[in-house]
C-alpha cells in the first residue's frame, strides 16, 4: 500500500495518536475495499470516516500529503450513495486526485487513482447535463407522454396489397 510519512497536527500527543491510528485504520478499509476489492478487516462506517478525513485536512493542508488519495478514493465511491453531496464528493476526489499526483510524479500512474479521476469528471459533465434539463414536465394528458397508436396496414390485417 502506498504511503508517505508526514506530521500530524494536534493538541496533544494522544490525540495525535488517535487521529494517526483513525487515519492509518481508514486507509486501510479503503485500501481493502476499494483497491484490492478484498473484505477489510474490519467494518467501518464511511460517513464517519469522511468525517475524519476532513477533520484532519482541516488543520493539515491536503496539498502538502500524497495519502490524501484515499479521501478522495472513498469520496468518489460514496458519491454514487449520497445524491445529495453528489456534486461535492466528487469535487472533493477530483482535488485529492490531483494533488496526489502532483506530488507523487516519479511514482507513475495509480490505476486506483487515474481510473477514477476519469470517472469522477465524466459523473461531474453528467451531473451538470442533469442541472440543466427542465424540472417541469407536461402532463399525460396533454399527448405528448403517451406513444403514438402504430398505423396498420391491409398487410397486418390479414388483407393484400393491390
């Protein structure tokens, strides 16, 4: 599993000690689960793990940390459960994805990574096609919803063509 070393802010060491082990168990779910497709070790609920994440990116700047590909792995999959932060979770892994790659260029391409960069920016044109499709639809009753009757011919009921 790739990782980078790095200082973890805090108040105090065992707080730091405690996000580190958050952190270091949240990679490895999502290494686990959304990498190597294995059952990780343990289960973890994602929405808390979002949480920590942005906890920690907000008191260590995500452009100085290469892992932060793993916020962005786990947003863009939880992009596809929460229709309501569709948008934003996709933003947020197109971000990761880019300052991983900055910073890792030596390293080459992380399928992990790059495959769903690709996908994150083709859900994100998806997503802004959406918005601008018309919310307001004309009733049925109006015939524009319902299919046109198909026209028959002599052929179709029994009869011959002259």
């Amino acid at each position: 599993m790739p990782s980078t070393s790095r200082d973890v802010p805090s108040r105090s060491p065992e707080s730091r000690l405690v996000q580190t082990l958050e952190l270091r168990q949240i990679q490895d779910y999502v290494w686990s689960r959304y990498v190597t497709y294995e059952p990780p070790a343990a289960p973890l609920d994602e929405g808390w793990a979002l949480e920590r994440f942005e906890a920690y990116y907000a008191e260590f700047p995500m452009e100085r940390d290469a892992d932060c590909a793993y916020y962005g792995i786990l947003a863009f999959e939880r992009s596809y459960s929460d229709s309501e932060r569709r948008s934003g979770l996709l933003h947020l892994a197109l971000r990761a994805f880019e300052i991983h790659r900055r910073l890792t260029p030596h390293e080459g391409a992380w399928d992990a990574v790059d495959d769903r960069r690709r996908d994150a920016e083709e859900a994100l044109k998806r997503v802004r096609r959406g918005r601008r499709r018309p919310t307001h639809h004309l009733p049925s009753s109006h015939g524009l919803d319902t299919p046109r009757p198909r026209r028959t011919t002599a052929h179709d009921e029994g009869g011959s063509h002259a």
